[in-house]
C-alpha cells in the first residue's frame, strides 16, 4: 500500500478523484466504487533513457529545448496501414508510430478478432508485430488464426499479464505495432492494489505509453466496457492516449461500426462498418442499405436516413402497438432512447391526439443499430402513428426531422445528403421538414411534412 497521506482515491467506473474515501461516488453516483489509488510511481529510463526521476505521468520525450514549429517535421507521423481500409478510415489513414489507441467495446463484439486480423495482414507484409495476450491462451489465439486464414504467419506473441515483462519484451524487440488484449488484466506488485482496478490499468498505460513513445511503437490497447457502455477506468485512460475507437454492436446480428471517440491523429468524424462473417470480420465498403431488412416495407416500419460521422446510413424504425390491459401500458424501444421514445408518444397523444395510452408500444430498429441521430424523431412518430392505424398508408415511407415538445418537425443537418441517399435508393416518398431551400430543390420528389402530416 501506498504511504498514507500521499495517496488519492478515485472511481472505478468514471475516474472522479476526491481526496478521501467514499461509499458513492458523486460523479457517477454508483455505490462501492471508489478505491485508493497509490500516487504515480517514478521509474528509471531504459537504456538510453535520460536518467532517474521522470514521472510516470511524463510520457513524452520532449527535448529540454524549445522547438520552432517550422522546424518540426510531419513525415514523422508516417501511417501505417492496417490492411483494412475501414479500419484505416477510422483511425484518419492508419496507425501513427509512437501512437497509443484505445480500442473499447462489449465482449464478444470482435475486438480480439479485428485485432488479431489486423496483426497477421501487417506480420505477412513483414511489419514486425506483437501481440500481448493476458486473456487468451498462445493455443487460443492460434485456433483463431487459424481460422482467420493466418495458420502459418510468424507473428510473434506474448502471453504475459506482468507489466514489468511486457515493458522488457518491447523495449527488447521494438515492434511496429504492439497490440495488449487487453489492458485491464496488466498489474504489477509495486502497485498496491488489485489487477484490474484504476491504479493498475493507469500505471500500466502510462508506462506502456512512454516505452511507446520512445520507441515509435504504434500501440493498440484493448479495453472492456462497463454494463453502462463505458470502458471500465477509461475515463482515466481517455486523456492519456492518443486515440479512443469504440467498436459497437449486436452479438446476435453481423454488423459492427467502428467509431472514433477521440482522435489526436484524425477526425472523430468517421466510422467503419464491418460484417462478423465465418473467416472474420468482412469490410461493408458501401454500407448505406446493409440495415434495412430485405422485402417490402410494411406498416408501422418507416426508413430514416441517419449520419454515422460523413456516411449516410439508411435505418428501418419498427413500430408495434397493441391493446393494453395494463394500468402503465408497456414502452419497449431496442434501438432508440427510452426517454426519446418517451416524448414522441407524449407529442403524439398531445399535439395529434392519438390515444395511445390505451396502448403497448414497441419500437425496434432493424439490424442493431442504434439511433442517436435526432433525425430519427420523426421516423418513430410516424412508424408508431402508421402502427396504430395499422392501414397502408406506412407502405414505403421514408422520413426524417426532429420532432419538438410543440410537435413541430424541425429542421436537421445535411438534409440534401439524406434525400440523395433515399432517392439513389429509390424511395418514392420522402416526408422532409418543410426547409425552404429544399423544398425549391426537391419540389417535385418531397412532401414537407408538419404536424399534421406526422399525425396522419
Ligand atoms: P472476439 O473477437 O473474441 O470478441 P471480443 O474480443 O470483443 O470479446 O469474438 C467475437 C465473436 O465473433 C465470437 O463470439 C465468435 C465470432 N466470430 C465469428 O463469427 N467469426 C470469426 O471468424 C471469428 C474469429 C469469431
Ligand atoms: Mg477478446
């Protein structure tokens, strides 16, 4: 343990920091997470290091004199590729030398698996690799390569959770790319708390980011998500590396989108969509319509073009509303905020007098996506408002506009993209905002809807 007085505490799910211990912790409110966290270690250099004494913490090797600006040098961030060009795309033309990537998602997304593929395309175009591997066996991995069509690669690969002995091994053998899987199960004695806590994953990083650092190691973490969607201590990770991708999606559907969270080296702009297929994860180039189901739209399904950072991506809302016995009847949403879902029935019943507390309502977005694009309002009210008609006027809409307490349908970002999109695919309805510039370009292929029209 650390010497007391020195040491700080902080919160295992958010990373809030507070002088002394609590039960509930006041950034996340969550009960029993706070844990002491040992002050940052000082460490000796490796060798050719400038001496004893650097903090942990600092991880750059900035020259003791000031540099110009014009003298620097941009061609020493160099990309390299991964061998996936979505993955490329993320990450802003590829991995940076030097660079430290957090990768987050939910087990069994396919972090370990897009990694891995990552590893062998790079090892078999003689980039020198390694992989760190703390929660799967060397036979594990193998059995995965294998499958993976990389049976006979030589990536090289290191079984070993010890943080001390990975540092060795990198400044040993310097790869190009490091890949941890993952970095919560990294601990080292003189850290006096258990693997997997902040302290652990903290120290871990900020040792592994300065080997990295004066190496031009290009370093891909991998870390757990929380049952809340966040990676577990990353709010402590977050401001210390120099990218977050979050890898999202269903387990029980193919589609994955890769999104960048934080982006030092590009924009956070771009997401990658990806299809989980027999031999790995299969790149969707264009992946506008891959969401929608296949056959004809029915009633209470209505289509929304949603942006996903540049992409436009084309989401089916499903709506189902049935007689309710209930005294609370049911609101189910997979796919869209409970909350949202919330205030579009209440819009609905209010502003279009809908009676729909006399009903259940079950809102679902085909093939896993989730919508955070408000856009997508208006593609609810009018699958839960065709729904509950349940006649065939729902056949083939598509929609999109955020719907306002007032029931108004407002205007949104990059309407034009959305509506090539819709048209490239062929929709014959298109119910928009009434935008007055649209509606002089689109005169003749839209219907500006109101409030009325989404009632309707
Ligand atoms: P994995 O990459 O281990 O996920 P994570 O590291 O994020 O926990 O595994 C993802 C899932 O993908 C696993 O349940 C099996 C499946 N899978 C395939 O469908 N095809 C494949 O080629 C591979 C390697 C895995
Ligand atoms: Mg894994």
């Amino acid at each position: 343990m650390a010497p007391r007085g020195k040491s700080s505490f902080a919160c295992r799910e958010c990373g809030y920091v507070s002088p002394g211990w609590l039960g509930r912790c006041p950034g996340c409110q969550e009960w029993n997470t706070i844990e002491e966290v040992a002050p940052a270690r000082t460490i000796p250099r490796g060798a050719g290091g400038r001496g004893a004494g650097a903090a942990v913490a600092a991880t750059t090797h900035a020259a003791s004199a000031p540099l110009r600006l014009s003298d620097v040098d941009p061609a020493s961030q160099a990309r390299l590729s991964t061998g996936l060009t979505e993955f490329d795309r993320v990450l802003g033309g590829g991995l940076v030398a030097g660079s430290v990537v957090l990768v987050g998602g939910e087990p069994g997304v396919g972090k370990s698996t897009l990694l891995l593929q990552t590893l062998l395309d790079m090892e078999a175009r003689g980039v020198a690799t390694l992989l760190v591997s703390g929660e799967e066996s060397p036979a594990q991995v193998k059995l995965r390569s294998v499958r993976l069509g990389g049976e006979g690669s030589k990536l090289r690969l290191l079984a070993e959770t010890q943080t001390e002995s990975v540092i060795m091994a990198l400044e040993q053998l310097k790869p190009a790319l490091c890949v941890v899987d993952s970095v919560q199960t990294l601990w080292s004695a003189e850290v006096g708390s258990a693997p997997g806590s902040v302290a652990q994953i903290r120290d871990a990083t900020a040792q592994l980011l300065r080997v990295a650092k004066d190496n031009g190691i290009a370093l891909v973490l991998v870390g757990h998500v929380t049952k809340e969607g966040e990676l577990a201590g990353p709010r402590v990770l977050e401001h210390m590396v120099d990218a977050v991708l979050s890898f999202e999606g269903e387990r029980a559907q193919p589609f994955r989108i890769l999104r960048a969270v934080k982006n030092r080296f590009g924009s956070t702009n771009e997401v990658g969509v990806f299809q989980m297929a027999e031999k790995g994860l299969e790149e969707v180039p264009d992946p506008a319509s891959v969401f929608l189901e296949e056959g004809d739209l029915r009633s209470g399904s209505v289509v929304v073009p949603v942006l996903e950072g540049t992409r436009c991506l084309l989401a089916e809302v499903q709506a189902l509303v049935a007689q309710s016995n209930l005294a609370m009847p049911q609101r189910v949403a997979r796919g869209v905020d409970r909350n949202r879902l919330a205030m579009i029935v209440a819009v609905l019943t209010r502003r279009a007098r809908l009676p729909l507390y006399k009903f259940d309502i079950f809102v679902n977005v085909a093939g896993g996506l989730a919508l955070e694009d408000p856009a997508a309002d208006l593609a609810v009210a009018l699958a839960i408002a065709s729904a509950w008609r349940d006649g065939s006027d729902g056949h083939g809409i598509a929609a999109f506009g955020e719907v306002s307490l007032t029931g108004k349908v407002r205007y949104v970002l990059q309407g034009e993209k959305r509506i090539q999109e819709l048209a490239r695919r062929g929709f014959p309805q298109i119910l928009v905002p009434g935008n007055a510039t649209w509606k002089t370009c689109w005169r003749s292929k839209c219907s500006p809807a109101s409030s009325r029209g989404a009632a309707r």
